[in-house]
C-alpha cells in the first residue's frame, strides 16, 4: 500500500502538484524518472511513498544537520505545544529572548544582537536593508554564482538568470568573482553599503577559499566604510566543523545570517545577528521592521534544541572526524588524468565533487538516485555535486555513501548514462 497522507496514491499526489503547484517542475523531474513523493523519513534517510528508500545527501542545504524528524527537537516542540503558538510580533517575548540569548553566545566578537525572519532570504533582506540605512548608501557587492534567496534585496545580489524574469533590477547591485580580492577592491567605493558573501557558496560549488580572504573582505569593508554581510544559512551551526564559519576564518563580520538547519527541519526559523551598536537604526521607531512569523515562539524551541546539540564540543569534533573520514574515502577515487573526479573540496561535512565536466555533474545526480542516494548538482557550477550528509550519519552510513558512490563512478561510463548526457538539458535544480 502507498504510504500516501493527503491521497489515495502518488499517481494523485502528482495529479494535484502539477495541476496547482507546478507543471514544468514536474515534467523535469519525470523526464529524468525522479518523480517520487517523499513518505516516511527518519533519520539519515527519506522514503518514497511507495516504499523506496534514499539517504539524503543534499539535506535542503542543511534544514536536516540533525537528520529527518530529530526525536530531540520533535520532543522540544511537542513540549512547547503545551504552552505557545506562534505568538504576537508586536509584543515582548520570553521564546525569541532565549533563542537571541543562545544565538549570540557563540558568535564572535560582539555580534550581541538579533532580528528573527521566518527563511534565509528574509534574513538577507533585513541585513541589506540595515546596511542601507545605517550607511546612508545604496550599493551592494556580492558574488557572481553566490546565492542568498529568491525574494527582494537577497535576489537582487544574485545572478542575472533569476533576476531578470522578474522585471526591472535594482540599482547598484554589483558582482564579482569569489575569492578575488583584486575584483572586489575594484568595485567597494563610497557608495558600497554592503558586502555579501556566503563563507562557502554552495550554488557556485562548494568553493573554499583562501586562508586570508575573509578577513580581508573585512579589513577592506571596514577601510571603505562598507558593512560586510556573512551569509552562513548553509555553513552555520557546525556543517563546517566549527559552530560557525567565520570562526575557521577568524572574522567578525557585521552581520550573520542564520536559517535553514536552525529549524531542526521541523519549524521554519531564521535570524539576523549582528554587532552592538547597528540596533541604532531601531532607535528612532522600533517597529520600523517587523516580521509576523520571525521568531515564532514555536520555532524558537526547536532553534534552542538545534543550538544546545550543534554547541557541544564532541558533536562538532564529530562533525570534523566524520568530514575527515569522508574526504579520505572520495579522494582515493580520484583520477585527475581521465577519470570523472577530479577534486573533492571540503570544509567539515560540507563537501564538493567535482566531476570533469557539467554533463557528468548533472549525470552524477541521476546515477546517485538511482543507486539510493539524493544528491543535487550545483547550479551554478553543475561539474559539482553537492555532498551534504546530516551531521548525525554514522560510520556505517558513511561508508555505503562512499561505496555507493565509487560503483556510481563505475557506471558513469556506462552506454546507458552516455546516452542519457547526450539529452541533458541545462535545467535548473534548487
């Protein structure tokens, strides 16, 4: 039997999603035999309706660092149901104080205040729109191929391929190559409000940069007069090894962004940190910016699970003993001279494989699939395949990812695969 919720049977479900949600998505996935609804999950895996199962490596770009339905962070909201909702945005909160509380004492420096948003992208806006008013300026530089959300003044730090659909552009929004401090001394001038970069832009493809690059940006903004925005919606609470990124890099940026994973993949969260003294744009009226469900009350309970677990020493030095042992066991399958993986970047268990060309990229997503894993490609650079585990796989599950990986190289080569890279089609996969 389908373990259908909502339906009689997939066959349903997909009715209902191509005729109300999205048609082109579902023919993309179909054309590819992707088309399964997700069922049962649990843990370092997800099942299909009709009962097959995938360990999940893309995690929603790290909604699930915890794994699927985290019985820690299920019992922490379980429990707050006896007693909040989503509470009132207007009024004095014991919940976001916590949460705010929590959030700030493992950030660097004196990054000692939040504003809570309900996604990432929210949380990117707010930090632009803050950079905007306490500079007086209206430029933004951020990174060509980064990615910081689809809405607003997070789009329009993006590349020209989600913009420009949506109409006219917003002025003053410039880009850059990543890891290229020569371009970006270039383009931050007297009108530069903000830098915006992700500590390791997944969408471009797992990129690492330099040792020094980081703290340069932030040398250079503050020359400049500019505030720099660190974006760790993918990074943060422990993918990389450290609680944050900008720990490793040894930065305090102006703001850091914080979402995805702070949600223990069960209630939508997401913040806005920033250094003391930027709340004096909130001064003069301080309902100036307000968010409905930023910070509902009952999102910040599991934000408080997910920061007690992802806080504690062992589970980060796990984290970091988990990427090393993941990094060994992909780099062996390494052939620079012909084979299809030529680099495996890595930062902790934010990991990038990066294939000889965008074909086999793209190719890699469908053989993963096929062979029980889900994987995605990185759209801006779809050589990559983004390998995101949760942060609570075990040993055994690290090692089938890493077998089922090496037979998937295997087949690669296969006519069957060879065939299917001649009908890719540069299709977008978020």
């Amino acid at each position: 039997m389908p373990d259908t919720y909502y339906f009689e049977d997939r066959d349903a479900a997909l009715a209902a999603f191509g005729a109300r949600l999205s048609e082109p998505k579902l023919r993309f996935f179909r054309s590819f035999g992707m088309d399964i609804v997700m069922g049962k999950r649990e843990g370092s895996y997800f099942w299909d309706v009709n009962g097959r199962r995938f360990l999940n490596a893309h995690c929603n770009g790290g909604v699930f660092n915890l794994g699927h339905r985290n019985p820690e962070v299920i019992q922490a909201l379980t429990e707050a149901l006896g007693r909040f909702d989503v509470g009132n945005h207007h009024l004095l909160s014991e919940a976001r104080a916590a949460v705010a509380q929590a959030l700030t004492a493992g950030m660097p420096g004196d990054i000692e205040k939040v504003v809570f948003a309900s996604g990432g992208g929210e949380a990117v806006d707010t930090a632009l729109k803050m950079a905007r008013g306490l500079t007086g300026r209206s430029g933004v530089v951020s990174a060509t191929g980064g990615y910081h959300g689809h809405t607003g003044l997070s789009m329009a730090t993006g590349d020209a391929k989600y913009r420009e659909p949506f109409g006219p552009q917003i002025p003053g929004f410039v880009q850059v190559p990543f890891n290229d401090l020569d371009a970006l001394d270039a383009e931050v001038t007297s009108q530069t409000a903000a830098v915006i970069l992700e500590a390791v832009p997944a969408t471009l493809g797992m990129v690492v940069p330099d040792t020094a690059y980081m703290a340069s940006v932030a040398e250079l903004c503050a020359e400049r007069g500019a505030l720099f925005v660190l974006d760790e919606i993918q990074t943060g609470l422990g993918r990389t090894g450290t609680l944050w990124a900008a720990e490793q890099y040894g930065v305090v940026p102006d703001f850091i962004t914080t979402g995805k994973g702070l949600s223990g993949g069960i209630y939508p969260i997401a913040a806005t940190c920033y250094r003391t003294g930027h709340d004096r744009i909130f001064e003069p009226d301080p309902f100036i910016h307000i968010s409905t469900f930023g910070g509902a009350e009952l999102g910040c309970a599991a934000a408080l699970k997910v920061l007690e677990i992802s806080s504690q020493p062992d589970f980060l030095e796990r984290v970091r003993a988990v990427g090393e042992s993941l990094s060994k066991g992909l780099e062996v399958l390494i052939n620079p001279a012909d084979g299809p993986l030529i680099e495996v970047r890595r930062l902790g268990m934010m990991l990038g494989l990066v294939h000889r060309t965008d074909a086999e990229g793209v190719l890699m997503s469908k053989i993963l699939f096929d062979s029980g894993i889900f994987a995605v490609y990185s759209n801006n650079d779809k050589r990559v395949t983004q390998f995101l585990l949760p942060l609570t796989v075990t040993d055994s599950e690290v090692e089938s990812a890493i077998e089922i990986y090496a037979g998937a190289l295997e087949r690669l080569a296969t006519p069957q695969y060879q065939t299917l890279a001649k009908a890719l089609a540069p299709e977008s996969v978020a």
